[in-house]
C-alpha cells in the first residue's frame, strides 16, 4: 500500500498522450490532421508498450498499491499489453474511416477507453473496479455512435447505452451489497467475508454476472452486441469486441477467484450453462447472417463463450488459457474487422456477396482474411488453435467435460459458416467484372497494421512458448495472491 | 432508530421500480430515468451500509460520490446520443429505432 507509479505507468502514459493530443490538434492544418492525429496515437501507444515491456514489468511478488485500489501483477501487466496493443492497431485502423479520422476527440477516446480497461485488468477495490468499468464504457458509447451523420451509427450507440446504462447499474447494486455484507471495498478483505457459499452469495453473483456478462456478451446479455458492432464505426466495433472483452474477462477473472474463490462451485455452474447457451446461440445464429459485421459479431458471442471455458475451469491452467485466448482473439478479430474496414470503405458495402472474387480483388488481402478466418475458426497452425486447444485441455482437466463436447460440437458449426464466406472470397466472381482491375484500395498504416496482426496469428500459432510463459505467468501470480485456505 | 432493514427494503423497492421501467418503458428519457433510480437504490444502499457498520471506513460514503459523478457522465452522453438520434430519426421511441434487426 504505497505510492507506485510502476503500478500505473501505461496508464500515466496514455493520460499524458491524449492531453499532448488535444494540445497539438489545434494547431494543425485540417488536410493534415488525419495522418498526424492517427500516426502520433498509434506511435504513442507504441512507445507506451515499449515502456511497459522494458520497465513496466511486476516483480514476482503481486503488490497492492496506491491504497488498495489497484493490484501491480502479472495479470494485471499481461492485459494492459494486450490493451494498448489493441488500441494502437485500432487507431491505425481510424485513420481509413472517413468522419472520424480527423477529429481528435475520437482519438482521445480510444485512449480514454483503452485506460479504463486497464484500470479495470488491476482493480482490486469494488470503487475502482467500478469507476474503471464506466470509465471504458462511456468513451465507447460515444466512439459508437460519433458518426452522426450516419442513422445506423447513432442507433448503435443508443443501443449500446441503454444495455449498457441497465446493465451498469445491476452490477453497481450486486457491489453495494457485496460492500453491504463484507463491510469493506477490497477484494481481499471481501475473500475472508466470503469464505463460505450461502444463499445470500449466489445473488449476489447473479447481479454481478449479468453486469459483466454484458462486456463479455454472454447470452443472454448480448442482445446489443450484433446491432452495435453492424452500426458503429468498423474499428471501433472491432475494439469492442476484442478488448473491451478482454477487460470484462480480465475482472471477472480475478474478481472471482480472489473475492468469490470459496463460493466456486456456485458461479462455475452459472457460468458453465451461460457458456453453454452463448456458444450455441452465437454460432447457430451466425449461421444465417448476410451481413459480415453481424456475422463477426456473432462469432464473437460464441467465442466469448469458448474462452469462459477457462475461468470455469478455475485452475491456473484455466486462467492461462483464457488469457492466451484472448491474446489471439485480439490478434484475430482485429485483423478480420480490419480487412472489412477496408472492403467496406472501396466498396461500400458490408454484405457477404460485397466479398465475391475478393481473391482476385487483393490476393493478399484475401490471404490475410483467410489466415484470420482459419484462425477464428481454430484450425493450427494459428493462433486460434492453440487458444481453443488450451481452453479445452484445461476443462478437460478440471473435469468439465460434457461442456468441452458442446464446445468442439460448436467449433464444428462454426467452421461452416467462416468457410461458407471464404468460399465467396476465392471460388466466387463479380459478374461480368475484371476484378483485378478494381483492387481494394489500402493505405500504409492500415498495410501495416494489417501485416502486424496477420504475423502476429501465425506467430502465436507457432511459437507460442514466450506468450505461453506469459499467459502463464498471469494466472500464477492470480493464485499466488490467494489466502491459504 | 429505523432499523437497517428498512432501507434496505426501500432500497430493494426502488431498484425493482427502476428495472421495470427500463424493460417496461420504449421512450428512451423514461428508460435513462429507470436507470438512475436504479443507481439511487445502490447509493441508498451504500450509505446505509455505511451508516450501520463500520463507520470509521469511508468505502461506502466515497463509493456514493463517485456513483454520483458517474451517474451525471452517463446522463449526459445518454442524452447527447438521445439528441444526435432525434436529429436524424425524428423518435426517440425505442421500438422504432429498428433499422437492425438480427
């Protein structure tokens, strides 16, 4: 309990980062802005990564710090990489899509979310833990519907704050009276009041699971997820399904083995039959959309439910994987929602048809979509694989494995429908069109983040030893800060 | 002096109130209104916790606060969003905000 800005560096940095933003956007000439804006967001947080890696790294020891209200450990240090990775390539990303690529405000934003989430990866108090999950959502609300021109953008902000407004307020009342019964705010202290499951504690989690069943759009909490991701901008929604799903994983992580880890085997069932329900639904749902942002963002409630998988699992193994399957779900989503920034700015069109002949379009465009959809789809020898290999073995372990059934039941389903839109890209042709000659216009900062995460899935894919040992470290510094029982 | 209980109870009432006006309502101020009695329940709670346990922690009095200020951001994003959709839309009826649709 002390003054540790190691604790809070990216943080720091990022705040630093957006005022420096606001300063500088005056000043510059409107035809400029889009290239300065975008390439001193995405080089900032760069930088801010760098630093993070080279002094930003926890000791062994998990400390509390800055009294109480944040945990400096591995877990909380491997989701803030993840994080400021994320919103770098997603400020590349911004920087194609017309409305909000010159306008600082949006870039200030995304970094506004992006340190909520990593408050909310090292919130060990129900305060902090609860300022940091509104301090990621209400920039995202915003950053949903910026386009205000666009009917669709501003409804899918609307949507996301009503659901998330409701939702925010259900979780706050379970903390109230988390705080109620334990009389204190952090998550250790709690642990001690919670050291037995009674009645009193399964509501309690109910609350709290529908308040972060809606950042990890768990059916049945992911009613706004398709609507949101089809409106808003295409990388934010690419943002927000990636990241701020991670953050929601990173809290309900430590939130429940620290505070509730006595009362497991009550939210490992409720959980085990929300993961159960969001895989089935997200796949057999995404099985019938024509438009590919929809068809993602269903993808991206089951996957949801393939990582909870993990936390199930309750273990270190459990943790580790959820980890690593955020890591390449991060990589994943982002390179696909990427590809479909760039289709839909040539060609106007979200629609899956929009996608025929692609391969003649851009072949390497088309590779890279193939390797995220593989990927996505868990085939090795991408990242994806490996995360849904561990995700499994760990439950496997755990002794869930009726819910590892359903699990590779609905990868299978979810093999049919990212190939069905492969089979558009490379079998497909545009009628009566050369469509070599109308290639998909790419620009450099999107070239490279594009390039950056198609490496990237294969990386994790083949050489996963260093992000294995980080994932790994994670979940052990999670359990080493555990009470002996 | 009125027992613990009793807030809770109000508290429990008002949360229940302010639910089913944000599933009940499709006009989208009387959802956001739904919404800040349910945070109001949480801040009587939180208060009452406080009052009735360990008083020398201030947990529940700085959690109230910041719920304030939280409560105040999301109102008034909620609304900017509500005005941006009237501007184009002409309706801030949620059930007629239906452009998306599975």
């Amino acid at each position: 309990m002390s003054v540790n800005f190691l604790a809070i560096l990216p943080e720091a940095l990022m705040l630093l980062l957006g005022i420096l933003i606001l300063i500088l956007d005056p000043l510059w000439k409107d035809e400029k802005r889009r290239l300065n804006l975008g390439w001193l967001t995405a080089g900032g947080l760069a930088a801010i990564l760098v630093a993070s890696i080279l002094i930003g790294r926890p000791g062994a020891q998990s400390v509390l710090a800055w009294g109480g209200m944040v945990r400096f450990d591995m877990l909380a240090y491997a989701f803030k990489l993840f994080f400021i990775f994320a919103a770098a390539i997603t400020a590349l990303f911004m920087m194609d899509v017309d409305g909000i690529s010159r306008r600082a405000e949006s870039y200030v934003l995304l970094l506004a979310a992006t340190i909520g989430m990593s408050l909310m990866a090292s919130a060990s108090d129900l305060v902090m833990l609860y300022l940091a999950i509104e301090t990621t959502s209400i920039p995202l609300y915003v950053l949903a519907g910026f386009l205000l021109d666009d009917k669709k953008s501003t409804e899918a902000g609307f949507k996301y704050l009503l659901f998330g407004a409701m939702t925010s307020a259900i979780l706050l009342y379970g903390l109230s009276l988390v705080y109620g019964f334990g009389g204190m705010t952090g998550f250790d202290d709690l642990a001690k009041q919670f050291a037995s499951a009674t009645p009193f504690s399964m509501g309690v989690l109910v609350l709290l699971i529908v308040g972060l069943g809606f950042k990890l759009s768990l059916a049945p909490f992911h009613f706004w997820a398709p609507d949101t991701y089809e409106g808003a901008p295409t990388p934010v929604a690419g943002f927000l399904s990636t990241a701020s799903k991670a953050a929601g994983f990173a809290v309900l992580a430590r939130l429940f083995i620290t505070t509730f880890g006595s009362s497991a085997e009550q939210w490992q069932m409720i959980l085990a039959i929300l993961a159960v329900v969001t895989m089935t639904l997200g796949n057999l749902v995404a099985l019938a959309q024509k438009n590919i942002k929809r068809l993602l963002a269903y993808s991206s409630i089951s996957h949801a439910g393939y990582a909870l998988m993990g936390v199930i699992a309750a273990s270190t193994l459990g943790i580790t994987s959820s980890v690593f399957y955020m890591l390449a779900y991060i990589l994943t989503n982002l390179a696909a929602f990427g590809i479909i920034v760039a289709v839909g700015k040539t060609l106007g069109s979200d629609d899956i048809r929009a996608y025929d002949g692609l391969s003649r379009r851009s072949p390497y465009l088309a590779l890279a979509m193939l390797i995220a959809f593989l990927s996505l789809s868990g085939m090795p020898p991408f990242g994806g694989f490996v995360a849904k290999f561990l995700v499994f073995f760990a439950a496997i372990q755990a002794g869930w494995t009726w819910l590892v059934v359903v699990g590779i039941i609905n990868s299978i389903i979810g093999v049919y429908y990212y190939l069905t839109v492969m089979k558009y890209v490379y079998l497909y042709r545009t009628e009566g069109e050369d469509e070599a000659a109308h290639p998909i216009l790419t620009t450099r900062p999107y070239l490279i983040a594009i390039s950056v995460l198609t490496i990237g899935v294969v990386l994790v894919g083949t050489f996963f030893a260093p992000w294995f040992g980080l994932s790994t470290d994670a979940a052990a510094s999670l359990f080493a800060g555990l009470m002996p029982k | 002096m009125v027992p613990l209980s009793w807030y809770i109870f109000l508290s429990a009432a008002l949360f229940s109130i302010g639910l089913y006006g944000v599933l009940a309502r499709k006009n989208a101020i009387a959802i956001l209104l739904g919404v800040e009695l349910m945070l109001n329940a949480a801040n009587i709670n939180l208060v009452s916790f406080w009052r009735y346990g360990n008083n020398a922690l201030m947990g529940g009095q700085v959690f109230a606060i910041i719920v304030f200020a939280v409560a105040a951001a999301e109102v008034a994003v909620g609304l900017a969003l509500i005005l941006s959709i009237y501007r184009s839309r002409n309706t801030i009826v949620a059930d007629e905000l239906d452009l998306m649709k599975w």
